[in-house]
C-alpha cells in the first residue's frame, strides 16, 4: 500500500440494506464498531430517518449517509449541511451534479466543527459501458469516472466513489490522497448480484481502495462478525 496514505479506523463499510430500523439495528448488534463503519441509504433512511443514525452512532459507529444528493446547488447545500449537523462521518454527492454544485455541498460544511468526509459518486456500479451509452454517454465506464474524479478533485472534495475496478487507474492519475470509496464488493465465495464491475477485498485494496463497502456477503451471512472477522483479516494481512 500506498505509505502516504493514512487511513483512520476500519476499512470496512458495511451496508445496511434493510427496509427498516429493526432489521438495521438487530445487525449492527452482531457487528464491532472497531471493525467496521455502517452504510444508511435511501430505503433505509425514508423508512428510518435520522433517529437511526443517531442510534448506531450511540452504538459507538460512524456512519457513511449515502444519500447521493444531486440537485441545484442550494438544495444540495442545504442537505449536505443538515447532515453534517446529525454527526454523520461520511455523505456524498453526484459529481454529475456538477461544479457548482459540488462547491456548494463543500463550503456548506466546512464551518461545521466536525466536517464529515465528502465524496462524489461517478459511475453507479451497477452500470457498464453499455449502460453509459444507452443514456448518451460515448465514453467508457473507466473513461468517464476519470473524468468525473478529476472534477470532484477540482472542487476540492475528499474523494469518490467508484467501482474497484478502476482504483488502480485512478490512483495512477489523481494521486495519493484522495480518497477512494469502492462498493461493489465481493469475497470470491460470494454471488455478484446486481453489481456489475466487482472485485474482492484484497484485490481491491491491492488496486489503491481506501474504504470497502460490503453488503449483502456480511448481511446475509450465517454469522455477520464471522464474516466481517475474515475479511478484516485478510485485509490486514494485505496490507
């Protein structure tokens, strides 16, 4: 790994893709906040709101608010701050939203005493190439989240999310330190779902990822902190 590159905590972000508060809450119980991070989406956060958050930060977790705020400028300003303001340690953005807006979600919690992390997704894992050209985008998957981290880069944010599969390109072009946040995650034992472009845990922190963002491998396991004690462990020895 990369020396200049120092990353604070678990690597490990776990998913919770549930469809409400208990079946959230009931795995958070079976995990270790030394061990992990949590990831609260859209379902999950309708269904729940911020009393959730609330609850698993209680629980000693930082929490990743995944929420892929993409709108004008002011509201997505707005947002950004409100969820600062919950004590969130990381929310993220679209960074096709562009660069005003992606200013805006910035300078909305740079006064917050504790900033969280903010990150830009390029290109949703669930997409290809094909995907990309079905919606008027020419370039390649890899072509176009180069082009989308250079300009969250640009705007000064903390890093991206991207496939895994493009870590080692990315890190080639933009450098050490920005922060590559990579879902798509899967244990070679495990199905891919509906995700497109993976890769395992040690393969994509071997290609310059910073946080691994696994789900459905730990949330649907026989023994969640089993499953999460053999990933952290093989990553550990990784590194």
């Amino acid at each position: 790994m990369d020396s200049q590159r120092t990353i604070d905590g678990a690597r490990v972000i776990v998913a919770l893709d549930f469809p409400d508060a208990g079946g959230a809450l009931a795995l958070a119980a079976q995990l270790d906040p030394q061990l992990c991070r949590l990831k609260v989406g859209f379902e999950l956060f309708v269904a729940a709101g911020p009393a959730l958050v609330e609850a698993l930060m209680a629980r000693g977790f930082d929490v990743f608010l995944d929420l892929k705020f993409h709108d004008i400028p002011n509201t997505v300003a707005s947002a950004c701050r409100a969820a600062a303001n919950l004590g969130v340690w990381m929310l993220n953005v679209h960074a096709s939203g562009g660069s005003a807006m992606m200013q805006a979600a910035r300078e909305s919690i740079a006064t917050c005493p504790r900033p969280p992390l903010l990150i830009a997704v390029t290109v949703l894992t669930s997409m290809d190439s094909g995907d990309l050209r079905r919606i008027g985008v020419e370039r390649s998957a890899g072509e176009q989240v180069l082009e989308l981290a250079r300009l969250t880069q640009d705007c000064g944010l903390d890093g991206i999310v991207c496939s895994a599969q493009e870590a080692r390109l990315l890190r080639e072009a933009i450098g050490a330190e920005f922060l590559l946040v990579t879902p798509g995650i899967r244990p070679h034992d495990s199905e891919g779902d509906d995700q497109k472009r993976v890769l395992s845990p040690v393969e994509a922190l071997r290609a310059g990822s910073d946080y691994l963002v696994v789900g459905r491998p730990i949330t649907r396991a026989q023994d969640p902190l089993g499953r999460l004690h053999a990933i952290s462990e093989s990553l550990r020895a990784a590194e």
